[in-house]
C-alpha cells in the first residue's frame, strides 16, 4: 500500500472520571477523596463507572486495555471520540483536549482523527460491502469515484475482493469484521479504537483477524486502542497494556511486565494460566554476559519456548541474545529460561 | 331512597345548555370572521385534488391500465400481482364504476401524498424527543378513537361542503398510523449503527438520511399502506360531505335501499383496497432485498 503515512499521534488520558447517575458532579469530590464504587452506589445510588484513569498511549502502538464486563473498558473507549462524555478530567490529542471541544469541532476530531471498529460490527444493513466501507469518506464529503477507489483498495487489503457488491447479511461474523476494519481505515485516520473488535468471532478466525490487524499495523503505523476481555488476545497484540477493575486501572505495562511481575493477586490469578513459553521473550529474561560468549545466538524477541528448544536440541546450558542488528547483549542460560517458563523467576 | 342515589346527580340543563350555545356561538363567530381566510390558506390543496381528478379522468383507460400494470411489476415483480391488479379494474370498468373509481383514487392518493408529506416530519421530530412524543401520543389516541362524524362537523361549518373539507377529514383519519409508525420506526433503529455513524462524524442530518430513515423504511412503509387503507375506508363517509366517487353511490344505495348498488361499489372498494395494498406491500419488501439471504 502506498497511503501517505500519517504521523502517528498518541493520546493522553489524564485524571479521568465517569460517574453514572442523576446528579454525577456532586461525588466526583467524593471519589476522588477516596469513595469506594460500592460506597457510592449505596449511599448516593450513583454508579462509578471511571475513577482516576491515567493511560498514556504511545504514538505509533497498540494499546490494550484489558478487564472483565463490569470493569468498564468500552465506557473508558468511549471518551477517546467522546461518545461519552466524562465527569471530570481531559484528554489531550495533537495538544487539544476532546472533552472541551465544541460539537463541530468534535465532529471534524471523529472526520479525520478516528475511526472505530465495534464489537457488533455496527454495519449498516441496507448498504453494500462497498458502500459500508466508504461510510467514512462519504461523511467527509469525499467525491463517490474517489472514495470507492480507496475503499476498494482497503476490501482488498482485508482480504473482501469480490465481496463489495454483497450485504452485510450475507457474510459470516469474520467477514463482516473485516468490512468493520477496512471501513475503519479506508478513513486514514491516525487513531484507531477498536471495542472489543475480534470479541464476537470463532477463536481460529479471531487468531486470523489478529494476525490481519498485526500485519496492517506494519505498514499503517497507527495508534491502536485495543479493547479485550481475552488475556492471550491482550499479550498477543498489545505493546502495552492496562488491566481495567472496577473502573480503576490495577496495572499498566508490557506484556512481559505482566506475566512477570503481576501487580496484585488479581492480576497474578489472571495471568498464571497463560502459556509463558510463547508470551516471554528472551529479552526480558537474558542476563548480563559472565566470561565468554556462547557460540549458538538466539534473536531477542524470540519465545523462551524456542530458547529452551535450541537449547534442549544441541544439548546446550546458554545461548548468546543478539539484537536485531546482530550485536551481542546479554546470555540466557538455561535454568534461568526454565524458571521462567515455570514461574519460579524472581 | 333519595334521588341522587337513582339517577346521576348531572349539571342543571339550561347551564349545559347555555355551554354548547356560547361554544357554538363563538365558534360560528370565528368561522364567519375567519372562514375566507381559512378557506384561501386551504385553496392550493383544491388545486391539487382538481389536478389529481383531472389527470385520472382524462386519461384514456387503455394508459391508466398500462400504467398500473407498470407500477404492479416494477413494485412486485411478480405476474400473478399484475394479472390481479389488471383484472380488478378492468371488473371495476365494466360494471361500471369506472369514473367514480379514478375519482375516489384521486383522493385517496392526494390524501396519502398529504399525510406523507406532514407524517414523516412529524414522525421524525417526534422520534427525536420524548417531550414531542408525549406531547403528540394523546393527540393521535384522540384522533384515531373521536367518531370520524364528529369532526366532519367544524370542518364543514369552517369550510363547507366539497372536496377539500373532505379531504382534511381523510387525512385527519389517515394520518395517525403514518406519524405513529414512523417514529417506531426510527426508535428501532439499532443502537451500535447510530454509535457507528456518529463514531464517524456523522452530522444529524447524515446520520438521519444515511441510517435512520433507511433502516425504519420497512416500518414507514407498513405506515403508509395502513394510510392508504385507512384513507379508502373513510371516502364513504367523507362522501356525506360531497366527496364524489364510489362513497356516493353507497350513500344513495343506503337511503334507498339498493342492495347491488351498495354491494357493487363494496366490492369496488374492497378491490381497489387489495390493489393498492399488493403493490404496496410488494414494493416495500423488494426495499428490505439486502435482508433475504441471512447468514446464521
């Protein structure tokens, strides 16, 4: 694809507060003085649905914010394109803040600087493949050839040729995400939110649009807002990701600093049935060099699980970690992959 | 036994009295004040019944029969529906009824054309806001269950015997299911789309024109077609009022007891009534095409 890359753009949320209710500006003192959900709703009947959320997304990468339903991760979504509007606190994109914008400024922000991908698709049934996909660019007053052209390009892309004359209808649940994701982009936008996107498909088909987001993400450098209730999908694909209880983020980081170092016993629970083998890379687990370097190398962003495979294959103790440029910078000796593998790191 | 406990204890009769005279006094003030004003406000609505007349009578049948053959095909697409629709009016024609048929559906259709053209917008305001909605609802209850004799009378004492007077008098009948079922319409209309469509900057208008209207449209159509039917059950009553066309026939049937007369031009109606409700229903089901082959 030859799309002008845009330059990626991050988003900053800061002190972000959701109240549900009647009266919600009333208790957002309350909450921040320490209010419990549970307090709050059963002494005012109003319902927290954010409390003090901090994310900063990195332009350029996926962020995967991670939690159960309840946990309040498609309202957080929301307020990024302000289909939500806060109690209180701002988001800051390119130096403006969304939640201050006026309606028309907001709805030049949701034209040309997101694009969004629902959990139900949320196609339009009357429309064709095509004209679902071009949905974007027609809102933006983009001429009809012009934007068949680029929506064509992006049912290409997504794997749909052929499909463009058919209704959402007539496709399986896979399919009609992949109108979902081409309409998204066909939009260019340089922020994509994506609410639990892959969460209503099969698990193999879903492996596949993962790999389809991951393979786009290469060429279209976008900044990604991954919503998702599946861990494996959250480690997968998020460059960082934030855990979501209650409406309070518990932990943010890599999905290394997650496996490895669970914030709390929640997160330690949720993350002790994940296959570590495949989740850590060699380069979170490597060790300074002691004495010379083996002779065998393994790439850093290779699994622990091919790590103790070369090891176990050659009846080899270490291996040297090179970087991507070939450059030597660190050991992973075995016992230590082990331990990794099993849990027993320290 | 006391008698309040026998018979209501009712208001004194010469006040009751003295209440629908002062109401009727009042109001024949302001129809003698206003009346030639109301009736120039009314007046394009003449010129548009008599252009609708006009172009049905004078047109050769042989067209008018292509015509709705046309319409039956295009809408259905289906030979048994243009065959039916063919044959009832060359029935129609031969008993006939001819004349009074183009003219009763001259009516009905300016009369649909009207509630359509004040139904939708309404509808959609309505379904923009639950104030509008409560504020409208009980207008329509009234509307819909107030024998349709009752506002024949201010419509006539305002603007006479005829055919605009009778025409108010359909639609005031016939508009209630066009506005009720288009703001159904547009309440229905699935949540995550319109989330979709304003994710993506849609204004108010876009996301009305590009969503919600097409997507309620199976609903609108169900609105219209109960219009129209609605519209055919009342040109016999708004015959009493002078509208011309098979209402008239079963009028005089009525007071002189003709038995086939009343039962021919039943018949007419009832013919008809089929008529415009195939197409219509068939042209409203070839809109919803996109959900035949459901996947799932």
């Amino acid at each position: 694809m030859t799309d002008p890359a845009i330059d990626p753009i991050g988003i900053e949320i800061r002190n972000l507060y959701k109240i549900f209710g009647p009266n919600p500006e009333a208790h957002v003192a309350a909450v921040r003085a320490g209010m419990s959900k549970a307090e709050l709703q059963a002494r005012h009947g109003h319902v927290l649905g954010l409390s003090d959320i901090n994310i900063s997304v990195v332009p350029g990468s996926i962020q995967v914010i991670m939690g159960l339903s309840g946990s309040g991760k498609s309202t957080l979504i929301r307020h990024i394109n302000r289909l939500i509007d806060p109690t209180a606190g701002e988001i800051i994109i390119e130096g403006r803040n969304v939640v201050e914008m006026s309606r028309q400024d907001l709805r030049a922000f949701r034209r040309h600087k997101t694009a969004m991908v629902f959990q139900k698709f949320g196609l339009l049934p009357h429309r064709t493949v095509l004209d679902n996909a071009a949905y974007g660019l027609e809102v933006q007053g983009i001429s009809q050839s012009e934007r068949y052209r680029t929506a064509m390009r992006w049912i290409e892309r997504v794997g749909l040729s052929g499909f463009e004359k058919s209704y959402p209808s007539q496709l399986s649940g896979g399919m009609q995400q992949r109108v979902g994701l081409a309409r998204a982009l066909a939009n260019d936008a340089p922020i994509l939110l994506m609410d639990e996107a892959y969460s209503a498909l099969d698990p193999l088909i879903r492996y596949d649009m993962q790999t389809v987001l991951l393979d786009l993400q290469q060429e279209v450098r976008k900044t990604i807002v991954f919503i998702t209730h599946d861990l494996d999908e959250a480690l997968r694909i998020g460059d960082r990701i934030a855990l979501l209880r209650d409406g309070s983020v518990i932990q943010q980081g890599t999905a290394q600093d997650i496996v490895m170092r669970p914030a709390d016993d929640y997160v330690a629970n949720f993350v002790q049935h994940v296959d570590r083998g495949k989740v850590l890379k060699v380069g979170a687990v490597m060790v300074q060099p002691t004495g010379a370097l083996p002779e065998a190398a393994i790439a850093t962003d290779a699994s622990i699980a091919e790590a103790l495979q070369q090891m176990a294959a050659n009846h080899l103790q270490a291996l040297r970690v090179d970087d991507p440029e070939g450059q030597p910078i660190g050991i992973i000796p075995f016992q230590d992959a082990i331990d990794a593998y099993t849990g027993q790191h320290r | 036994m006391p008698s309040w406990l026998t018979s209501f204890p009712q208001l004194s009769n010469s006040f009751l009295r003295d209440l629908q005279r002062s109401i009727d006094d009042g109001f024949r003030t302001f129809t003698r004040g206003y009346g030639d004003l109301i009736e120039g406000f009314f007046s394009p609505l003449q010129t548009m019944l008599i252009w609708f007349e006009r172009l049905l009578l004078n047109t050769p049948w042989l067209i008018i029969l292509a015509v709705v053959a046309a319409l039956a095909w295009g809408a259905s697409r289906s030979l048994r529906v243009v065959i039916g629709s063919v044959a009832t009016l060359v029935l129609i024609g031969l008993f006939g009824m001819w004349t009074d048929t183009m003219r009763t559906v001259s009516m009905v259709l300016a009369a649909t054309f009207l509630s359509i053209a004040i139904g939708l917008p309404l509808g959609i305001v309505m379904a923009r806001s639950d104030r509008v909605q409560r504020l409208i609802s009980p207008v329509l209850d009234i509307m819909q269950t107030m024998p349709s004799f009752v506002y024949l009378i201010p419509v006539v004492m305002l603007l006479g015997i005829g055919r605009v007077p009778g025409l108010i008098a359909v639609v005031i009948y016939a508009i209630p299911p066009m506005i009720r079922l288009t703001n159904l319409g547009i309440r229905q209309v699935d949540r995550e789309v319109l989330e979709a469509t304003d994710a993506f900057g849609s204004s108010a208008w876009q996301k009305l024109v590009k969503a919600q209207l097409p997507l309620a449209l199976p609903t609108i159509m169900a609105g219209i077609n109960q219009t129209i039917m609605m519209a055919l059950a009342m040109v016999v009553i708004a015959s009493m009022i002078g509208v011309q066309g098979l209402g008239q026939p079963v009028l005089r049937a009525i007071s002189n007891q003709y038995f086939t007369l009343g039962l021919f031009n039943g018949f007419a109606i009832v013919g008809i009534a089929i008529l415009f409700d195939r197409i219509s229903q068939a042209w409203g089901k070839r809109l919803q095409k996109h959900q035949e082959a459901s996947h799932d």
